[in-house]
C-alpha cells in the first residue's frame, strides 16, 4: 500500500501556483531525508500523468523502476503540430500508462525502462470515450510522425528522444533498446512542427502533409 504522503509533498501543495512542475519536483526532492520516500504523479488536463517520481528515482537506484518525463522540449512544441485534438489526448493516454499504480499491489505495473507501454487501442479509445474506429487514425498521426510505434501486439514504443528517463546511463539503454528493433540499429527521426512528412496526389493536385 502507498505510504502518506512525505512532509515534503504536504508542503509542496502550498507554493505558488507560478512555480513550474520540474520546480515543485526538485522542491520535493531537496526536502526528502535519507529514508524517506516519495511517490507522487503531476498531471495535466486528461486521463494521463506527465510526470512520475519512484522511490528509486529519488535514491539513484538504477535496478528497480526509475521515473519517466516527458521531455520539456517536445512538450513546448507539441501544440505547434499538426494533429487533432483527439491525437493529442491518445499520446498523452498511451504516455501515461507508464504512470498507473496499483494501489493494492503498490507497484507500477507497467512503468518500463524503455518506453515501452503495453495497451491497446480499444483501451486508449474507452479511456478517452471514443469509439475504436475513431482512434485508429488518431494513434496513426503519432506514428506517422515517429512519436511512437507498434512494438508487437497490444505494445507500443514511445521514442526515446521525447522521454527523459531519469540518468543518462538510463537513457543511453533505452536509446539502444529501441534503436535495435530496426534493421539498421538507426532510430527514425523526429520531424519538427512544419515539416513535410509525406506528399498525396488530390484533385487538386498534389498535397503537403505537415508534421
């Protein structure tokens, strides 16, 4: 079962409310003594978490699960690409996944150091109160633009260049892991906003389609 919460967390719910969320993270962390611990998630607009803290995080223990982010540089570019609202809310959903805990187990179940997130789409679609067929081309938007990619049944592999992973060691492993599903062990890159990903012939000629 979780622990309650730290004095740290209770006096971090009393900060501005202009401080920024990495800021009340380090605020938590710099207040925590030896032994203590802290599990807590900072979450947007959504049913996702854009933050996650573990035990092992805070001690730099690198064997057990460590705490993912999303990087604060493609969350400054996001609302400047070219996706449906619905797009967004199922990266944030598949994201977020890393972040559930099971309170009756006290464990992440699906926190994976990788990026790797297990579910499917019919579940990204009843979490978001959509109908499958209108999640698919949602999910395909992500891929289309290497957000994320089917990494078998059920499993999708974030890009490893939009998570932070919590150490550089981390984040050189999980790099490797997914680099080493493609044949030339080389990750796809990530388009900026604006970029033209691919072209369609239309009535009207031919088309750019936008990152």
């Amino acid at each position: 079962m979780p622990r309650k919460p730290t004095p740290a967390a209770r006096r971090s719910r009393s900060l501005p409310r202009q401080v920024s969320r990495i800021q009340i993270a380090e605020e938590i962390s710099n207040q925590l003594r030896p032994g203590e611990r802290a599990d807590f998630s900072i979450t947007k607009r959504g049913q996702y978490a854009m933050l996650t803290v573990t035990e092992a995080a805070m001690t730099g223990d690198e064997t057990g699960p460590i705490h993912v982010v999303v990087s604060m540089d493609f969350i400054r570019f996001l609302p400047q690409y070219d996706l449906t609202s619905l797009a967004k809310d199922a990266f944030w959903t598949i994201v977020g996944r890393l972040g559930e805990y099971d309170e009756d187990k006290g464990e992440y179940p699906y926190m994976n150091a990788y990026g790797e997130v297990t579910i499917r789409q019919d579940e990204v679609a009843g979490m978001l109160g959509v109908t499958r067929r209108s999640i698919n081309p949602a999910i395909g938007q992500l891929m289309d633009r290497n957000f994320l990619w089917k990494a078998g049944r059920g499993k999708y592999q974030i890009h490893p260049h939009i998570l932070y992973f919590g150490s550089s060691h981390a984040q050189a492993e999980a790099i490797g892991y997914a680099s080493a599903r493609f044949e030339d062990r080389k990750l796809p890159g990530v388009p900026r906003p604006g970029d033209v990903i691919a072209r369609e012939i239309t009535e009207n000629g031919v088309t750019d389609i936008l990152a």
